[in-house]
C-alpha cells in the first residue's frame, strides 16, 4: 500500500530513473499506460526491488502489445474535425452524466476527452448538447493555437450522433 514503505531489498536507482524516461516518453504513443508509469515515478525516493519488478511487467505489456497505440499515417487530410458523445445516466450507481470528445486533424488524434460530472441530465438530448458545447470549446482553443502557426481551421466539423442537440445547437 502507498501508505507503508514495502517489503524488500533497495533497488538500482540508476536503473529505474532509466526504465521511468523510457516509460514516459513512450507514453506520447501509448497513453494506455500513463497511469502506471505517473505511479511508478513516485517511489524514486523509496526505491524496492518490488518495484523495478512493477516496471518489467509494464514493459513485458509492451512487447506483447506492439500494435496497440496511436498511429499518425504521413498522408493523410489536414482538416480539423470534431467527435463527441455522452452517456446519459451510465453510471449505476450515480446516474451521473459522462462526457467525451475526441478531435483529429485529418486521421491523427490531436486532443481527446472523457470525464463523468457532478451533474444529472434531464435527457440525452441535453446530456450530448453540453458535450457538444465542451468539443466546441476545445475546437476553438485548437484553432486559436493554430492561428499562431499561420493555419486557418475556420469551418470545422463538429459530429454528434443526436438529431435533437443538433436542432439544439
């Protein structure tokens, strides 16, 4: 547990700082294990042989995992498009509305989103409405930032699946 230091011999610190750069920079490719190696980094200062052994498994996942992650083709469109949906009342236990969005500029995953609120919707109308308004928000900030780099992504698609938050919008 995080609260008790582990049982075990002191582990190579040279070693693990080197295992962590590798695991981080892999994570620009493979978000799938950012969690495990954000909370592999924190025992640096308390360093076991336990875990330089958490570490392998993350990298014995990788091997066995080679084709799972982004992939950003050279050709592809360079036109900004926009995705988002929601789920309604998906959590059981919360009725809790979740929200995601996903924006690409022609076939490359450039931001991405998902996020379960405080809030309750009415219905799913309003639930893929305010998602639709959140997508919004990141498309402009993303255009804006690309302003600067002298692009001009001013008609962008924004895609939802809801024909009533599209009367909506």
């Amino acid at each position: 547990s995080e609260q008790t230091e582990p049982e075990g011999a002191d582990g190579n610190a040279t070693l693990f700082r080197r295992m962590i750069g590798s695991l981080l920079y892999l994570t620009t490719s493979h978000p799938n294990i950012m969690f495990s190696a954000i909370l592999c980094a924190r025992y640096q200062a308390i360093l076991k042989e336990s875990h330089i052994l958490a570490m392998k498994r993350i990298f014995c996942y990788l091997k066995y995992t080679h084709n799972v992650g982004l992939w950003y083709p050279r050709n592809s469109k360079f036109k900004l498009v926009g995705y988002t949906d929601s789920d309604h009342g998906g959590c059981c236990i919360y009725r809790k509305l979740t929200l995601g969005g996903a924006q690409m500029l022609g076939d490359r995953l450039v931001s991405w989103s998902c996020k379960k609120h405080a809030l309750v919707a009415c219905s799913t109308a309003e639930a893929e409405y305010v998602s639709a308004g959140r997508c919004c928000a990141q498309i402009l900030w993303i255009q804006n930032q690309q302003l600067d780099n002298g692009l001009n992504f001013s008609k962008t698609h924004i895609c939802c699946d809801n024909t009533n938050a599209i009367q909506m919008i």
